[in-house]
C-alpha cells in the first residue's frame, strides 16, 4: 500500500464465494485499482472451481438429439442447438461458461451464463431457488473480471435480493463483501465502507471466521483509504482475531503489514517496527516470501521518513534481494523507484537517475503504464525542486499520458495540479486555470472530495489575483463544502482557514473573523495545539486590525464633521 496517500493496495482478498462472468471494456471504468483487481482476479479464478467439459454429457446430449455420432458434433454451437432437455441445456451452458472463465473468454462466459440464467427465469419453480441466485453470482463475476462493474454490481444486487427472500445471511454477507471489492477497485471508498460493514453484519450471524477475517480486513484497507486511522486498526486487529480462530497464517501475515503501515502513518514508530516484524515472522512461517520485500520495503520507507538513510538503504537493498529471488519484477520496480527518492533526497542526482532508469526500464519490460506514470511523476518532482521548471513539465506531461493509459484520474487531477501551480508561480494564469479546470474534471469522476476542495482553493487564489471577487469567493465556498465531504476536521479547518484569509486580503476584516472563528471551532476538536494557536493568532491579528480600522473610521466621521462645521 502506498503511504503517500493510502492509493495502492495490493491485498489478498477472500472471494467467499465462487461464481462468473464476461465483458467488454464498454464501460470506461472510473479510477480502477489495477492492482488490487489482478490479485481479485487471481483470487477468483483460483478459488473457483472450475470444470473441465463433462464429454460424457456432451456424448450422451449428442445421442440424444440425433444420429450424429459423438465425434461429430465438433462445436458448442452444434450441440446445444440440438439439445432439447431443459436440464441438459441448463447443465451444458454453466459448464461451458466455466470453461471459458477457466480459459479467460469473459465474453463467451456471459453469453453461456445469460442463457443458463434466462432458462431458470422462465421456470417459475426455480425464480426463487439456491440456483437462481448461483447463477446471478456466476453472471457478476464474469462481468467483474471483464470490468464491467456496474453490470456486476447489478446481477451482485440481484443475488442480495434473491438471498435475502431465502434468508440466507452467508449469501447476503457474501454479495455485499463482492460488491465491497467492486467498490474498492473503482476507488469508491465511502461505498466500499458501507458493502463491507453490512457484510460483516450478515456474516457475524453465521460466524464464519475465515469471510469474516477478509471483510475486517478490506473494512480496514478502505478506512486508510478515507483517513479513518484509528477505525482502520480496530478492523485490522478483528481481522487478526478471526483469521487466528481458522489459523489463517497467510492472511494474519499481510493483515500485520497494513496494520504496520496505519501505524506509520500516525507516526507511532514503535508499534509500526512491531507490527512490520511480526509480518515479516508469520510471512516465513506461511513460506509467503513473495510478500516479505513488501515488508522489508516498508521499513524502508519507514526509516526514509525519518531520514535515517542509512538503515533506510539497507531495508531497501533487503527488499530487492527478495523481491529478485521471487521474481517479483513489480515490486522491485517499486523498490527501484524509492532508492530514487532517497538517493535524490540525499543531493545524490547521478544515484537517483541511475535507479529512476532502473524502474523505468522494468515497468517498460512489464508494461506497467502506472508504473511509468510514477516514476515520470518523479523525476518531474526531482527538476521542480532543482527549480528546473522546464524539465519538471515535460515529465509531468509524459506521466499524465501513461496515467491515461492506466485510466487513473485521480493521479492525472494531481498532475493537471502540479502543471495548474507551476504556471499560477510564473504568472501564467490562463494556462493554470485550465490545467485546474481538468483536475476538477478527474476529480469529480472519482468523487474525490479533498482534492477537489484543494484544487477549487487553488482557482480562488488565481481569481483573487484577476481582482474578480466573485469568482474568489465562490470558489473557496465550492472548497469548505469539499472538506465537509470528507468529515475530516483538519481538512475543513483548511476550507474555512483559507476563506479567511481570503477576505482579510479584501480587508473585510468582520467576515474573516467569522470565518477564523469557524476554523477554530473545528481545530479545538482535532485537539492539535499547535493547530489551535495558530488560528488564535490569526484571530488575535484581525481583532487588532478591526480596532485600528475603527480607529480609523472614527477620524474620518470627525474630519468629516470638522468639515461640515467650517461650511
């Protein structure tokens, strides 16, 4: 997972139940989690269990429906035009759409599916039944490994409904934890929260620890990706719990990982070493050395924080060890491209490049667009901080082509961002305006609501440069009612701080202190002191220059009045 910002997780899911489906890439899918959707789908079609072609039973249907001897009936096609039991057709179309899962024709699977389900719809004994809903689930997980999310979403909500009818709470619970990874892969992360606590609900009805371990798990992945810190951990540590009760090593493994990354992330140094090492100890004792460079990657960057370099170089040179050992191409790119940042951190510009090119040539060999996009991303950082302004948007511009590629808006509004802020410091503010325009526009595709508030704070303060009030104004509201979408307090301390500060620089000093007034309202219950101070001294200043202003005031009515006299 990536600690920047939570965006990247790359953990083993339970689909709790097997099922299929087919698509086309009709739907442009919004911001998908590529890699959390390979490890879904690697997970999917291991668990399923798949069936080879029954011959038996295409011999016997191929007996029954004509002549034809068994070897002759060379196709799908020929034989279930032929057949004429229901039961037959029925068993034919869930085998063969087993088969093409198994082979990865999604489209082939959908057609056998559709048919197998529309035979069961017309059968009023079978509307409401065990296979009915079995054949929704099928028909949504091959739309889901054909990216057609919204379509497997529906046939997931279908299978709640059917399930529900039934009683049946494992089936409910399964269907919202699906419609939870659905969620997750398109990084709708308030959605995906709500799946996975109403599967959790369902599935404590029946007590199945091993689904129970995987939807605490996720509830606790997507609860990073919204900022809930402290939730996340309550939900990793369940998911310990459970998978403890099923002796789950794999899962309890990786689950210590995220667990660790929390903890980084709320700089609690300790408990982010502990949690790393036992990763590290139940990965070896599952022989899941595939995921021990991730830990070690992670310490890495936990020491890179804290600017111990060297401890920070050797974790790094640990993961690349094993993650070449494994064969695991992606996360040594990975690795690569942090030795690039460290190194460059460190004023060492020929090191940085060389393991920046490193990266590069993997992620070109492997074909990783997100990989490149990052690593472009970068080195354009690398030559904005060198103040090489030039270079810094030409990179920006070949990471914004392969994060189309990737189809990844959320990463391309925060480059149209970089772009929008190089040209708003060099004055050029049309050319910014556009670039924040687009970030909006990737923005609201992903209903990222923290950037879009940043982004819209952004085009306030070019507005306020044109002397355009309005615009200023109306975009900075646009950003208060942003952060109040995340309900996270240090964001909306940040919306109402910088409308603030917008009207203390239009001299309206009586609104400004409303609006300071505000942010301290809100910085009091993140209980950050020096939050709090901060704010108290913006409103102390603006009290002072209140009373100066009406100091002010006052002269001029008695001028004024001096004036009137002498008249």
């Amino acid at each position: 997972m990536n600690l920047s910002d939570y965006n990247q997780s790359k953990n083993h899911v339970s689909s709790n139940t097997s099922t299929n489906i087919n698509i086309n890439n009709k739907e442009r899918s919004k911001d998908i989690d590529i890699d959390f959707f390979e490890q879904l789908k690697e997970q999917l079609t291991q668990d399923t269990n798949f069936k080879e072609i029954d011959n038996d039973l295409l011999t016997n249907i191929a007996e029954q429906v004509s002549d034809l001897a068994p070897k002759e009936a060379d196709t799908e096609e020929q034989v279930i035009s032929k057949t004429k039991n229901p039961d037959d057709e029925l068993r034919l179309n869930r085998l063969l759409g087993d088969n093409a899962i198994k082979d990865g024709a999604y489209e082939r699977a959908i057609a056998h599916y559709s048919y197998a389900l529309e035979l069961v719809s017309n059968n009023k004994t079978r509307q409401l039944s065990l296979l009915h809903l079995d054949l929704h689930n099928d028909l949504a997980l091959s739309y889901l490994l054909d990216k057609q999310f919204d379509k497997a979403l529906s046939n997931y909500q279908d299978c709640l409904v059917k399930a529900e009818l039934l009683g049946l709470e494992d089936y409910i619970g399964d269907a919202y934890h699906k419609q939870g990874n659905i969620y997750q892969i398109q990084r709708k992360f308030n959605k995906a929260e709500i799946a996975y606590q109403k599967a959790i609900k369902a599935l404590l009805q029946y007590q199945l620890h091993f689904e129970l371990g995987a939807s605490y798990h996720q509830l606790g992945i997507v609860q990073g990706h919204l900022g809930k810190l402290d939730d996340a951990i309550i939900q990793f540590k369940n998911s310990i719990k459970w998978n403890t009760q099923t002796d789950n090593i794999y899962e309890i493994g990786r689950t210590h990982h995220e667990l660790a990354i929390v903890y980084q992330l709320q700089k609690k140094w300790e408990q982010a070493i502990q949690h790393y090492k036992s990763a590290i100890e139940w990965n070896k004792k599952s022989n899941n050395h595939f995921d021990l460079c991730k830990t070690y990657h992670q310490i890495g960057m936990l020491n890179h924080w804290q600017q111990n370099w060297d401890e920070a170089y050797q974790y790094y040179q640990k993961a690349i060890e094993w993650a070449k050992q494994e064969g695991n191409e992606q996360d040594l790119a990975g690795t690569y491209h942090q030795l690039a940042i460290l190194l460059n951190a460190q004023n060492n510009w020929e090191g940085s490049m060389k393991y920046y090119l490193k990266a590069i040539d993997l992620n070109i060999k492997n074909a990783s667009y997100e990989g490149l996009a990052q690593n472009y991303e970068s080195v354009g950082i690398a030559f904005y901080n060198r103040k090489e302004y030039t270079m810094a948007i030409d990179y920006y511009d070949k990471a914004s082509r392969y994060y189309e590629k990737a189809m990844l808006p959320d990463h391309l509004g925060i480059i149209h961002q970089k772009l929008g802020a190089i040209y708003a410091d060099h004055s050029k503010n049309d050319v910014a305006i556009e670039h924040f325009s687009k970030a909006l526009i990737y923005f609201k595709e992903t209903e990222n609501a923290y950037e879009m508030g940043l982004t819209r704070k952004m085009l306030s303060k070019i507005y306020l440069k044109y002397k355009d009030r309005n615009k200023a104004i109306s975009y900075s509201q646009q950003a208060i009612l942003d952060f109040h979408e995340t309900k996270q307090h240090e964001f909306i301390v940040e919306g109402y701080r910088h409308h603030a500060r917008l009207f203390e620089e239009l001299k309206e000093w009586k609104t400004a202190l409303t609006h300071y007034q505000q942010a301290l309202g809100f910085a009091q219950q993140t209980k950050n002191q020096f939050l709090i101070d901060s704010l108290e001294d913006s409103i102390t200043h603006i009290e002072e220059e209140m009373a100066i202003s009406e100091i002010h005031q006052q002269k001029k009515k008695t001028f004024f009045k001096f004036l009137g006299w002498m008249m």
